[in-house]
C-alpha cells in the first residue's frame, strides 16, 4: 500500500471543554496519512484515479469549521469517517492539534492521533 499525506491542514475551530473555547474558537491543525494503492494513478496521470487532496482539504476544514464538540478525539473521529468514505482508502491516520491550547503551561500544543481502518467497520457509503 502507498501513502498519502496532508500535512497542517489549520483553520480556526470551536472545540474544547471550557464555554470559552467553543464560543470564541481557537487555531486548529490536522494531519492525515491515508494508504492507498497510487499505482493506477501513477501510471495514468489522471486525478480521476487518486484521491484528490485538494476536495478533501476542503472537506476536512468543513468538518473542522462547523463542529462544535468537547473533544478533540471527535473532531479527529469524524475526519477519519469522512476519508474512509472514499473507498480507495484502506486506512487513515488522523491528527488533531489545539496550536495554542488555554493552559499557559503548555507551549507546544495538545495533540490527539487515531488511526482508522476499513476493517474498524467506519466505513460510510456515499
């Protein structure tokens, strides 16, 4: 299997415990790693054969932009559900960052990673 990866995908979000987080938002950052078999794509040169990162970008800042939950596993939950939608996807690392989190001793930010696969059963029909 071949990897593909999206590196920073940053946005300001609204997720955290405090009313504050969710009211005002904060930065927020993903990263995903996605197997997928590039083969056919290599070889043919066409978008229509892999995954386009671009649309998925856009994707993942949606999810991002419009959830409002407590937690940053489940940002990075459903991110990882709408990747596997794409069923040339077997698997997905997804990594979610608050940059700046609202505890003044953490400088480098809290980050959460899960990995999913199409054997976890979250796979969702298009």
């Amino acid at each position: 299997m071949d990897r593909l990866s999206i590196y920073e995908i940053e946005f300001h979000g609204h997720c955290g415990v405090t009313e504050e987080e969710r009211t005002i938002g904060q930065r927020l950052s993903i990263d995903v790693e996605m197997e997928v078999d590039l083969k056919k794509a290599a070889g043919s040169d066409r978008l229509e054969e892999t995954v386009d990162y671009d649309r998925l970008c856009g994707e993942i800042v949606k999810i991002g932009r419009e959830s409002r939950v407590l937690l940053i596993e489940t940002l990075a939950e459903r991110v990882a559900a709408k990747v596997l939608q794409d069923r040339r996807i077997a698997s997905v690392t997804v990594r979610v960052r608050k940059c700046l989190p609202p505890r003044e001793e953490i400088q480098g930010g809290v980050e959460v990673e899960i990995f999913r696969s199409t054997d976890f059963g979250l796979r969702i029909e298009k």
